[in-house]
C-alpha cells in the first residue's frame, strides 16, 4: 500500500444556489480543486462522487456518468463511480478514492461529493432525509429523522451526560465560526437563547438544532504521497481513512447515548496513524443536529462522557481557544448541509487548515487533522486523519 | 408514493401482531424479523421461529414532533416514542391518546392497531401498532 497525499481541494458556496443546476454545481467544486493542484485535465486516472439521492431530488439516476461527461471526462473514457451512504456519502467516496491510489491502481484522482437540494418542494425533501433511517420500521412509522436524534437528546438529558443548553451550544459553536467562513451557508453568529427558543421541530430540538437545506459540492485531488511535491507545495498526508457499520434502526442498539461505529473507525483511525484522539489539532465532525456533534466529541475521545457538553458551552472548542478546534469550517450546521458533499467538505477545510490557507479562522500550528462523517443515526460512519507536511 | 399492495400485506405479522423472530440455537429475540441471528450466525440459519412479542413495556425515550412530511402532519404535534417492551425488546412508534404534557420517561404503554397512513382517496390504507398509555 502506499501513501496517499492531498494536493488540491475546493469548495463551493453552500446555500440555496437557485441559479445553478445540479451539473453545474457538480463540476465547480472539482474544477476549483484542479485549479489548486495545477493540474490541467488529462493527468486524472479516476473520479469518485459522493452523491445521497440525485434520483429523488432532481430525479437523475446514473450521477456517475453525468459527472464524468460534464467535467469532460468521458472523452477520456475516465472510470467515474457514485457513492451512497446516507449522510456519510461523501466519506465513504473520499476512502474509496484513497484505497484506489493507496492500492497502486490510480495516480491521479479526482474525489468530489454533490447535492442539489433546493429543486424539490421542503415536504419531499424531509420524506428523502427520513430515509436514511429504517424506511419500514422508523421513519414509516412517524418517527422523522430529527426526532430520532431528539430521542437520543432526551436519553442524554435523562441520563446526565448532557444538559439541553449543553447540546444546543454546539450550533453556538458552528456559528461562530461559520461567520469567517466566505462559503458558508450561515454566515452569522447566533445566541445560545436564539438555539433555545427557536421553532421546535422535535422536542427538545429546534430549529436551530438542525442543519439546513443547501446546494453545494466539494472536492479534493489525490496522489500518491511520494509525486505531491511535482505538483503542489500546498499538501497534506492522508494518514487513516476508516469506516465502520452499525444497525440501520437506531432503536435496534444496546445504547443510543453513543455511536459505536464512531467509536470503532476513530479507533482504527487512530491505530493507523500511529497517534491519540489527545494529538488532533482541527477536527470536522458531522453535526447535522447539535446532539450528533456533541456525541461525537465524546465517541472520538476529545472529552469524556459527560464532558464534552461543557467544553461546547464553555467556547474550549474555538479555534483560537487551544485546544481541540471543532467545526472551524462552520460545520453542517452553519457552512451548510448539502448532504453528498459533507464529508468531502470537512476534508477540504482540513487541507486549508493543514496547509495555513485557512484565513481569519485558522488554527496556529495545526499538524493533525480528523474528519467524522456519518449516515442516518450513526450507521455507516468514516473517520479520516490528516497530516500536515 | 402510492406502494403496492404487496408491501403492506407482506408486513402484516410484525406491523399489526408485533410478531419477531427468536433465534432457536441461543434464544435471543429479534424485532422485526430476521433471516439469522447475528450472534450464532450460520448456525441460525433456518432455525429462526415466529415469536410474539408482549404488547405492553416502558417508555425508554421520547419526542414531541412538530414538523413531519406528508400524512403525519394531519397529527402534529405528536408524541414519538422507544419502548422497551416486557421481553426487554426495544420499539419504535407513535403514543397517542395522550395528554402531551404528560409523557415521560418510564411511563407504563401498550400496543395497539392503528390507522398509520393512506395511499390517497383510492389507494390502500395502511395499518401498524402504535402506542397507549397503559394506566
């Protein structure tokens, strides 16, 4: 196996992009990230897209070939694959792509997450999101995404590992720093109160607990570690990129008050790259509801149980606080919840954080960076670990 | 979206009898059905029985919905609700016939057949359990 370095990324803006298609926002992000990598085209082997559900949202099957024929690829004949995983899609894309170069079969590889929401009416699009739970068992049975997250706040709160102001302070958290953030979708700090007593949308959470509706794409290039010095001086090393399953219905778990696949990959991820949670500078979490990021504080070994609530209340997980920086990018809930290009989204704030490219939200001295992508209540979940060079 | 008639009756054991399965080689129970056991594994295979489940339990957690999709808005808002039922097996549904309010925690519920959804005027309606209070 050999390693495997980042040597481009980008991003769109997130948001609700009314004037740009589903292929047009598929190919920005990738573009962006060639640009990065001062690469002109030909040299790309492969391509792999994290894409949720084109079938449902803009009703388009066969993403993979719409993406490998928009970024003018299919002239090349370049082998284009589409990944599904729920929320984590756009994880599972980034390690399938990393496998590929790691397993000598590909050099140069083009891995780039999409959604395009916004074309379907807000009933529609909350049936899709309900959907990555247990279609047959949970969401058929009126419980919606958002209030299976919800039972897992109330389970927290009934067993004191979370307060509510505790939970509702990790959306306080990706606010703030999706206000530096020029492609966020939220670029406003918001209020602790704001989080409380917004709408509710499934008590104990609101409105403010759950990440939007948003268009965007995201992407990053690869190649073997040895080449990225011919291309780049902007690269990063891919340490660990590690998945784990769990049950597809939450209510089928020992314990709903942790993910274990969480647990389980970050362990690995951490195995691998020969270092501890204690050691990560940056991390990305996928916070599409504030009670999800708090446990993933937890799962990933930056605070104990029952700790991490504080550290979010307290502002310990800023940028600039010194510690662990949490969701610098502004996270789901704030840069945006364009479900395919979430994962990929973390991993292109990592590489500008990894390379000093991150602006008025960089972290000093950042030499490691982990990104935590997961689908529907933690069922499929990928943790990544990147290195600075 | 209209589903075949198929989907429904196919799902009839486990959505109006709270019908699982137990695994004849180590005893566990399992709700919904499954095929094999996932800790005898092979060995299960074809030795998985029907089993009925009791239609009485605790609530473990719950949620008061306030925005929902399609035929459930009609309910809003809604209790959801995990009950751990007396054979210690967990279940996902709705609690209704319930002053809001009042649910907690550890109160006391019971299964019972419910309208859950309706394919449209002239499609079929579907069935399934849902939630009493108990006491």
């Amino acid at each position: 196996m050999r390693d495997v370095a980042i040597i481009g990324a980008g991003s769109t803006k997130f948001g609700e992009l009314w004037g740009a298609s589903f292929r047009a926002i598929g190919i920005e992000a990738g573009a962006r990230a060639m640009q990065d990598a001062n690469l002109g085209g030909d040299e790309v082997d492969a391509i792999y897209i994290g894409n949720m559900s084109a079938g449902r949202f803009i009703n388009q099957q066969h993403i993979d070939a719409l993406i490998a024929d928009y970024t003018g690829m299919a002239t090349n004949h370049v082998p284009t694959t589409r990944v599904e995983a729920g929320g984590a899609s756009g994880g599972v894309a980034f390690r399938q792509a990393v496998m590929a170069v790691a397993s000598g079969l590909h050099d140069i590889v083009i891995v780039g997450g999409a959604e395009k929401m916004t074309d379907m009416d807000d009933d529609s699009i909350n049936s899709v999101l309900n959907a990555t739970s247990d279609a047959e068992w949970e969401a058929g049975m009126g419980l919606t995404l958002p209030s299976l997250y919800a039972i897992i706040a109330q389970r927290l709160m009934a067993e004191g590992i979370a307060t509510r102001e505790e939970i509702a302070s990790c959306a306080v958290n990706s606010h703030f720093h999706g206000a530096m953030n020029p492609d966020a979708q939220f670029r406003k700090a918001v209020s602790l109160d704001t989080v409380l007593h917004a709408g509710p949308v499934a008590e104990p959470l609101t409105m403010f607990d759950c990440a939007p509706i948003s268009d965007g794409s995201a992407a990053v290039i690869l190649c073997p570690l040895e080449e990225a010095k011919k291309h780049t001086d902007n690269y990063v090393k891919v340490c660990s990129s590690m998945q784990a399953s769990d049950t597809l219905a939450l209510f089928q778990r020992e314990s709903i008050t942790h993910f274990n696949a969480t647990r389980v990959a970050a362990q690995q991820a951490y195995q691998a790259a020969h270092i501890t949670a204690a050691d990560i500078d940056v991390a990305e979490v996928h916070d599409d509801y504030t009670v999800a990021g708090l446990m993933a504080l937890q799962d990933l070994g930056f605070w104990k149980e029952g700790e991490a609530g504080r550290a979010l209340l307290e502002g310990q997980t800023r940028f600039d606080a010194g510690k662990t920086a949490i969701n610098t990018s502004g996270g789901l809930k704030a840069k945006g919840y364009p479900i395919g290009a979430a994962g990929l989204s973390q991993i292109v704030e990592l590489t500008q954080q990894l390379t000093n490219r991150a602006g008025p939200r960089q972290v000093r001295n950042a030499k490691y960076g982990l990104a935590q992508s997961t689908g529907g209540t933690g069922s499929a979940v990928t943790v990544t670990v990147l290195e600075a060079m | 979206m209209a589903m075949v008639v198929a989907r429904e009756w196919r799902e009839i054991p486990g959505r109006y009898n709270l019908e699982g399965t137990r695994c004849g080689c180590c005893g566990k129970i399992f709700f919904p059905s499954r095929a094999f056991c996932p800790h005898c594994r092979r060995q299960s295979i074809g030795k998985m029985e029907p089993f009925p489940l009791k239609p009485t339990g605790e609530v473990y957690s719950f949620s008061i919905v306030h925005q929902s999709d399609g035929f459930n808005r009609r309910m809003l808002p809604y209790a959801v609700v995990f009950v751990k039922n007396d054979d210690s097996i967990m279940l996902a549904g709705q609690l209704v016939d319930v002053d809001l309010p009042t649910v907690k925690i550890g109160m006391r519920v019971r299964a019972v057949l419910r309208k859950l959804d309706e394919d449209g005027k002239a499609g079929i309606i579907h069935y399934a359990f849902k939630f009493v209070p108990a006491e």
